[in-house]
C-alpha cells in the first residue's frame, strides 16, 4: 500500500487492518473519514524511530472491508 504490509485483527464480523512498526510507548494514529493509514506516512516514518506506532484502517478504509 505505502510501504508497510497490514495486519489483521478479527472481532465479530468485522476484519480490521492495523500497520505496526517500530518498538517502545505505542502511539495508536486514527485517520479521519474518507482516508486510511497511508495518511500517516511521514508521521510513521518519523515516530516509529521512538514509538511503536499503530495506525489503523478503520473499517471501509484502506484495507479494511465493509
């Protein structure tokens, strides 16, 4: 997608991908309406260095379906 590869959560009918990179404090980034976790790009880059960062594809978004 933007140089990160998804994971996976399941939680009733729901399949909700996340980006999960870097290591310490994590740091959840939650993308507005009509986006996905690509918005956050510069921002993972740059904070993953400190953070673990988790950006989520909320569903419909990205790679999380309807």
């Amino acid at each position: 997608m933007f140089g990160y590869e998804p994971e996976f959560v399941v939680c009733g009918d729901a399949r909700i991908a996340y980006y999960d990179v870097g290591r310490g404090k994590p740091l959840v980034l939650l993308h507005g309406n009509g986006e996905d976790g690509s918005y956050f790009t510069a921002q993972i880059e740059y904070f993953s260095k400190s953070y673990r960062v988790i950006a989520i594809d909320t569903r419909g978004h990205g790679k999380s379906p309807r």
